[in-house]
C-alpha cells in the first residue's frame, strides 16, 4: 500500500497539531504519558509521524489536550473542542 499525497499531508499537519498543542501547554511526552496511558515511545512516534494513532488515542489525546478529534485529524482548524459530557470523561478516566 502506497501513501499518497494528500495523506503525508495530512500526517504533517496531525504531527504539527500534537506537538504545538502539547507545546502550548508545557507539558512534556511523559507527561502525554501520564494524561493518557499512551506509552511514551508510542506518543513520540505519533508526533513524529512513523505511527498512526488509534481512534481511542485520538480521543484520549484530544480529552488531555484540550481541543476535539476534529483538530487533531484536520478536519477543522478550531482548536476549542465541544461541549463534552464531563460524567463520560470522568467515568472513563476513573477506571
């Protein structure tokens, strides 16, 4: 399977979002680590673009860095994420 244009893209763009977000809020990998359960190696090759993260990933990253799914993929350029539902997010990070 070939990567075509459009998807180093749209990998760049992902890559970009992750660390400038991760960068704005001072936190370092391990502390993406820390927020999420993704392991740092596994975070480092997300952001540097030699993995694709998961949908559960995306979710996770998008809860711990405050912004939605939609940025991070680039199908928006509105950083601020929706109105959640805090009891989900609080049921699923308490377990």
């Amino acid at each position: 399977m070939s990567i075509g244009h459009c998807d180093i893209i749209n990998m760049v763009m992902i890559m970009s979002r992750l660390k400038d977000l991760r960068k704005e809020k001072e936190y370092t990998q391990i502390k993406i680590q820390m927020l999420t359960g993704i392991d740092q190696s596994d975070y480092s090759k997300i952001e540097n673009g030699t993995r694709w993260m998961t949908f559960e990933q995306c979710r996770k990253l998008a809860i711990a860095l405050d912004t939605s799914m939609d940025y991070l993929a680039g199908l928006t350029d509105e950083k601020t994420p929706y109105k959640r539902n805090n009891c989900i997010i609080a049921k699923k990070e308490n377990k």
